[in-house]
C-alpha cells in the first residue's frame, strides 16, 4: 500500500497536510471569520418556504442567472462586466488556476496572506512565489514586488483587499503600480469588503489584466458556499470552460436569492459587527501585553509573550481563536481572533487576560 502512494501520488501532494479544521462543538468559535448572527424566526420561516419549491430531481440552474442579477443589484457591478459564481472563492481560486496553469508558471502573493493561494498552486502543478510584507504595518514593499515581478513574470497575482490575516488594505496607488508592472492577471480579493471602507471594483475596468472576487461567507453566509468572480466578458468566457457544470447547487441558488432579497440585514449585522469591532479593538489595547493592529476585516491580528501557550489556555476555557505563530516568520507570537457578538468578545477579553496572567 505505502509503494503504491509512493509510486503513485505527487511528491508535492504527499508532503501536504490537508486544511485543517479544528473541532469546534459547544465552543465559543471566533477563528473563521464567520458573521456571528443567525437569522430571526420569522426569516426562517419565509426561507424554508422558498425551500420547499426546490426540485432536488432536477439538476440546478446551470447559469444560475438569477443568483447573478441578485449580486449585480446589490454590489452594483457595472453593466459591462460579467460575474462568474463558484462553490466559494476557493473554488474560483483553483478555476483561475487550472485556465492558466502550466509547468514553471508563477503565481505571487504578499505573505503572510491567505494560504489558499499557496496551496492551490501547488494542486495546479504551478510555482508559488510569496513577496514579504513590511514587517511593522504589513504595507507592500513596492521595490521588492517589482523585483519579484521582473524576475517570475507572474501568471497569476493574488492581492486580498483587505489581507487575511493581516486586517489591512494596501495602498491603492501601489497596488496600480503592481496591476501596470505584471503582464499576467492580477486578481484583487475582496473577500472582506463587507467590513472595509473602499473597494477596488473600478479597477476591473479600467485595467484588461484585473478581475475581482468576492464572496458571501464573510457578509454572514458561510454555509451556502457562494464565491464570485467580476471581469470582462472575454476573460470569464474562458475560465467559465474549467468550471465544472451545476457546481452551484439547487439549495444555495434558492437561498441566495432569498437572502439577497433581505440584504439589508445581512448589511445591518455587518454594521454591528463593524461597532464591536472598533470597541474589542480598544479593548484588547488596553491590556498592557497585547500589541493589537487595526482592521479593515471582522477579525483583529494581535501579538502576545506566548502565542502557542495563550491560545491553548483559551481553548481549554472553550475559546477558539486562530493562532498563527509558526506559520510565517512576520507572524510570530500572533494570533487572529474573528469580531463576534458583543457578549462573545466580552467572555473572550476576559479568557484572553486569565490566560496571559496564567502563562
Ligand atoms: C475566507 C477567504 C476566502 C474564501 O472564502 P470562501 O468564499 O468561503 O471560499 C477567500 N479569500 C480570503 C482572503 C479569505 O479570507
């Protein structure tokens, strides 16, 4: 059996771990970035009747065109440009790949970034190439991006806007400088622009190598896997061709469409969660041993003594946050928790000063 995985699987698949997802049951959960809220019974109630016209017999909507003019209406994506949806962004992420993927091509991201960008160039046989943050404020450092661009000449860039797990946007100016100096496609993630105070979407148009992603999981619909991607016609046509058919399914068309219709609450708790993040903010800065950075996301990177031993004491309380220390050398000593209800970051506030008088 072991000769077999030997002969058989990728080199660069066997020395992976697969994502890990930590059990979280009766936990307080603040390490996903997930929207704390779930809806009221009453929305409940005219969502499951929405359901029960769903037709499990038949395959789902292939072009899930209403879903699309949902999204269209309330992101206000301009007439010209086309979306194109997927089982999460993940999903749009490895369909970027796969349309460009071929042996020795680069894809670059900032690190610390999202690991997704990592990963799924190493499914895609591609070589990833990570340009380091500045290490204080996590700004791009322009001359080593254009360094690293004149020398990979990147297929695919990825730039999250905000960055995960860093909380901030970058300078938009720089990022142009980036988008101008790269002949391959740049792609801005905009997976947290539910929380930030600008979006890149003008850039789709006015540059022909950018396309924008977004995605419902972060606004408070984590479970209904919904990515989307926003470009021109002529660069979705071909990566709608690696897509594989009825990828979005009957249940979360019906339900996106039914929760893009109540988008004002869904807006409405992104606007609390926004608040709590700006009180949790002071909070944590208030204790003497937290260096805490500000966010543009609904999740606070902060730095610690003893990242590893704070983040066990936390969990043994039944408090699950992310800890980050050992994954990127600018990340060391760092954990990330995700803006929960208030009384959930008031129990986590309190856990977090147990824990650092404890260890
Ligand atoms: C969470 C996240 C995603 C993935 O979102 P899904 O749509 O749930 O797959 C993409 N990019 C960034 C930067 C994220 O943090």
């Amino acid at each position: 059996m072991t000769n077999l995985i030997t002969e058989w699987v990728r080199p660069e698949i066997r020395q992976l771990n697969a994502y890990h997802v930590p059990p979280a049951h009766k936990m307080i959960k603040l390490d996903a970035m997930e929207n704390p809220y779930r809806w009221d019974a009453d929305l409940i109630e005219q969502w499951l009747n929405v359901l029960r016209e769903a037709q499990l017999n038949r395959y789902p909507d292939p072009t899930a065109n209403s879903v699309k003019g949902g999204l269209r209406r309330v992101m206000q994506i301009p007439d010209e440009l086309d979306i194109l949806l997927g089982n999460g962004s993940d999903e749009i992420i490895q369909l970027l790949a796969l349309t460009v993927a071929e042996q020795n091509r680069v894809v670059l991201a900032p690190e610390p970034s999202f690991v997704m960008y990592r990963m799924i160039a190493t499914f895609t046989n591609m070589l990833y190439v990570g340009v380091p943050l500045h290490s204080t404020d996590f700004s791009i450092d322009l001359e080593t991006w254009l360094a690293a661009i004149a020398k990979h000449q990147p297929a695919l860039t990825f730039i999250a806007y905000p960055n995960n797990p860093t909380g901030n946007t970058f300078s938009q100016h720089e990022i142009e400088k980036i988008i101008q100096a790269t002949k391959g496609l740049v792609i801005i993630d905009e997976a947290y622009e539910p929380f930030s105070e600008h979006s890149l979407l003008s850039l789709v148009s006015r540059y022909p190598n950018v396309l924008l992603m977004r995605t419902l999981s972060k606004l408070g619909l984590a479970g209904l896997r919904l990515g989307m991607l926003v470009g021109s016609p002529t660069w979705l046509n071909e990566i709608d061709k690696v897509r594989l058919p009825y990828n979005i399914n009957a249940l979360t068309q019906l339900s996106t469409e039914f929760a893009l219709q109540h988008y004002q609450v869904l807006k409405k708790q992104t606007e609390q969660i926004k608040l709590d993040r700006t009180q949790l903010l002071a909070d944590l800065r208030a204790i003497k041993a937290v260096h805490a950075w500000d966010s543009q996301a609904n999740f606070i990177l902060f730095r610690v003594p003893n990242a590893k031993m704070v983040f066990e004491h936390l969990k043994q309380q039944g408090i699950l946050i992310k800890c980050l220390d050992g994954g990127h050398p600018l990340l060391a000593n760092c954990l990330r928790v995700t803006v929960g209800t208030a009384d959930e970051n008031q129990a986590f506030l309190t856990g977090l000063k147990l824990a650092l008088a404890n260890v």
